[in-house]
C-alpha cells in the first residue's frame, strides 16, 4: 500500500514549510506584491527553500507596523486633488509657506547653514550619508557650535551612511553634546523591519518652525565637488510654514524607532490633523506647500500613489528629472498611456549615473516609453535632482527617485508645491537640462540580455 503514496523527504518538508511561511505572512500582513515578484518569490522557495527562504525571511517584507494615521473625517476646504488624496493617507493637507528654491550647491550650503544657525532651541538634521571630507566636517563644526550654545542637536543617520564614517566622529558629537541615533543599523537589530529597509530622508529642522530639504546627502559632491570634480546637479529648497512642523513630527517618528530619546512637545506625525494646515489663513504673497513622507511606514504607497494619480489627470505636459529611472509597471504604464493621450513627456536622466545596476535595467522601461513618444534626455553628467511637474497646477520634489526601490521600499520624503511661482521654476529648471543632452536610441535587446534585465529587475527590487 505504501507505494501508493509519494515518498515524503526532509527537502519536500522544506519546500511546504517555506511555502507555507511564506503564504502566511503574505496573508496576516496583508502584502501587497506585483505578480512577477510574487511568481519570483515562489518558484525560489520551490527551487531553492534553503537559500530563499532565509532571504525572504530577511528582505521579503516592505511594511513595517506604526501607529498608524487617520483622516480625520472633517472635509477640509481643498483646492486641488492632490491636497485630498494626501490628506486621505491621515497626512496634514496643504498650508501657506515661503518656498525658496535651490539654484545651485552654493545656494543650498548657504540655505542649509541659514537654516542651521536659526535654530533657537531644536536643531534636527537626517541625513542618509554624511561626508567624511571638508563639507561633511564644515556641517558638523556647525552642529557643534550650536550644540555648545545650548540648542538641543540630533543628528539620524542610516545605517549605511554610518558605516562610511570613523568611529571618532561619533565619540565627538556626544563629547560636543550632539545626540544621535543611527537609524537600522547593519549590524544591530535597534529598528524595525528589514535590514533593506533605508532612511533615505534628507532634512534640517529648525525649532519645528524653518525646514531645508531636498535631494542633497551632506557630502561634498551634492554642494562644492571636490578633487577637482565639479557637484552633481541638484535639486533643494528650504521653506517656512506649517509643512516645516509636518517634517518636524516625521523626523520625531524616525528618531524614536531608532531608538532616540522623545523631544518633550514635539508630537508623532500621526497625531498631527490632516485638516489642520488647511484650515490656515492663506497668504496671497506665499506658494502653498504640503510634506509628504512615503516609506514603510506608511500603510499606502504615498508617492507612488501621487504620481500615477497625477500622471492620469495631466492634460498637457510631464516634465521630470531624476538620477535612477527604473518604474514598477503601474508607474511605467501610467506615463505611457499619458503619451497615448498626447501629453507631452520629458524625462531627463544621467547617461551615466553613479551606480551601475539602475543604469543597466532601466533601458527596458525607456524603451517602452521612447516608442510612445517620450522624450528621453541623457545629461552628460552626474544628475542628483529629484522632481516632477504635471501641467501648470502640480510639482513634486524632494528625496524620492523614480525607481522602485526608492517608491516603494526606501523611507523617503518629498513636498507637494501647488503655487505657480515654484511649479514654474522648478519646471524651467529642467527644461534648462535638456539643451545639453542627448536623446534615449532604444533599441531591441538580445535574448540574454533581454534575460539578464528581467532578471535583475525581479532581484534589485527586492534587495
């Protein structure tokens, strides 16, 4: 009778068990994965349950629990979608503020010391990578010396960008009297969820009241360049008004899941009201600004929602720059059926970035785009900016790239600009790239490395 039934081994237990853990936590955490990466996921547990299943153990998850935000359920007076859709994901709607936008490093450095130096009793910087070279120390003598002024300074730093730096440092800051707290630590369990999970927010607070924000780590190459080597181009702002206490309660939230002592007044992010910042006086003389943070640890996928929400409402133009281009399919079929309906698509991108794997998997999106007419633009050299605008009504700027490891794992942050001034300077501020560019040729890919793409793009978003 026995050789009715099919032989039980100890690899077929691993298989179903891998499975099973794997079907499980999809299903209490409620995943939500694109069908190749679910594919992807289970033929591994399947092929190989000894390597994949640890490394979904590992890298599988890209939300994290937090207490979560609520709309309030009070409609707030909105003037445009946008303001609604963000507000709907328990975020501060949209509120007065006096943007100043970043012509250049020069510009962002005075703006980011401006910023430091106005601090009276807080002083919060994050940062993903702070440099080890002259401007890196430049901002670090400027945190002290407030520090030893009696300003309460703390310094987030992930992970990654801690390990770039000496030891000593850190021993100085909290000689100076600098609190900090590394944020998912490679080697040390202090935050939740996955070790893939990165703090790429760049932000300077100060009092709650003034932020700097943008693109720009606080290394030498996004400001002064160095060794002879001009600074990548980017893109920063600083702003006063309530999107500044929005951050504010952001940077808090970050700070206390990296195991940094509560600032006493300061609220979570989630307590803020969404209608709160709306419900603000408007000022004919200021733009109109709304922070919106986007990660694992908010239950929808902010920006990413935004932006294919935006791409389907746009009537006239996109027009976006960004160092890495490589879009999930939701985000890749949103601007293509944008084209289709005549919406004029400019994307400018780095013919050659700083990281060679976004640069080699991004050809099978520009490609589908470049045959509906997008215009692709390769800059001839190193682009760090990050924004998008859509029509005359609509920008978008911050820390996010338009790849999916930024949109959809990494902890990241923008502003939402609805006032012409920016919009239009911010769309001027690409158009003046593309002179210097040289358009996408896309062409057909041979058999590996049509294989090789797809392959790399199940695994890079993921990892």
């Amino acid at each position: 009778m026995t050789g009715w039934f099919p032989r039980i081994t100890i690899h077929s237990l691993a298989i179903v068990i891998s499975l099973l853990i794997y079907v499980l936590t999809t299903r209490l955490e409620r995943t939500r994965r694109p069908p190749s990466i679910a594919i992807a996921w289970v033929l591994s547990l399947i092929a190989l349950p000894y390597f994949a299943l640890p490394a979904y153990l590992i890298f599988g998850r890209r939300k994290v629990r937090r207490k979560a935000s609520r709309a309030s359920g009070i409609p707030a007076p909105s003037r445009h979608w946008a303001e609604e859709l963000i507000e709907s994901f328990g975020l501060p709607g949209a509120a007065p503020a006096a943007v100043r936008l970043h012509q250049d490093g020069a510009e962002s450095a005075a703006a980011l010391f401006a910023t430091m130096s106005s601090a009276r009793s807080r002083l919060d910087i994050c940062t993903y990578i702070l440099g080890n070279d002259a401007f890196g120390r430049e901002v670090t003598l400027r945190m002290m010396a407030q520090a030893r002024a009696g300003v309460q300074v703390r310094l987030l730093i992930d992970g990654v960008g801690a390990i770039q730096l000496p030891r000593s440092c850190f021993r100085q800051w909290q000689e100076a009297g600098i609190e900090t707290a590394v944020f998912s630590p490679l080697f040390a369990r202090k935050t939740q969820g996955p070790r893939n999970l990165r703090n790429h927010r760049k932000l300077a607070i100060a009092d709650g009241a003034r932020l700097w924000a943008g693109g720009r780590n606080l290394a030498a190459e996004y400001f002064t360049g160095q060794n002879g080597v001009p600074a990548w181009r980017d893109l920063s702002f600083d702003l006063d008004g309530p999107a500044a206490n929005a951050a504010a309660g952001q940077f808090e939230a970050d700070w206390v899941a990296a195991g940094g002592k509560p600032a006493a007044g300061v609220p979570a992010a989630s307590a803020a009201p969404a209608a709160a910042s709306a419900a603000a006086a408007p000022d004919p003389a200021a733009g109109r600004a709304q922070f919106l943070p986007s990660g694992p640890d908010q239950a929808e996928d902010t920006v990413q929602a935004l932006l294919i929400d935006a791409c389907f409402r746009a009537r006239q133009r996109i027009i976006a720059v960004t160092p890495y281009f490589v879009p999930d399919a939701g985000l890749e079929t949103a601007m293509r059926l944008a084209a289709r309906r005549g919406v004029k698509i400019d994307l400018c991108i780095p013919a050659t970035s700083n990281h060679r794997l976004p640069d080699f998997v991004r050809h099978r999106a520009l490609r589908a785009l470049s045959e509906v007419g997008v215009g692709i633009h390769l800059l001839p050299f190193m682009n760090h900016a990050k924004a998008v605008v859509f029509d005359s009504s609509l920008a978008v700027s911050g820390s996010v790239n338009l790849d999916s490891r930024s949109l959809l794992l990494n902890y990241e942050c923008a502003v939402v600009f609805y006032g012409a001034g920016e919009i239009d300077w911010l769309a001027h501020w690409i158009q003046a790239l593309i002179p210097e560019s040289q358009p996408f040729e896309g062409r057909a890919p041979g058999l590996w490395r049509d294989i090789a793409e797809g392959l790399l793009l199940t695994v890079a978003y993921q990892l």
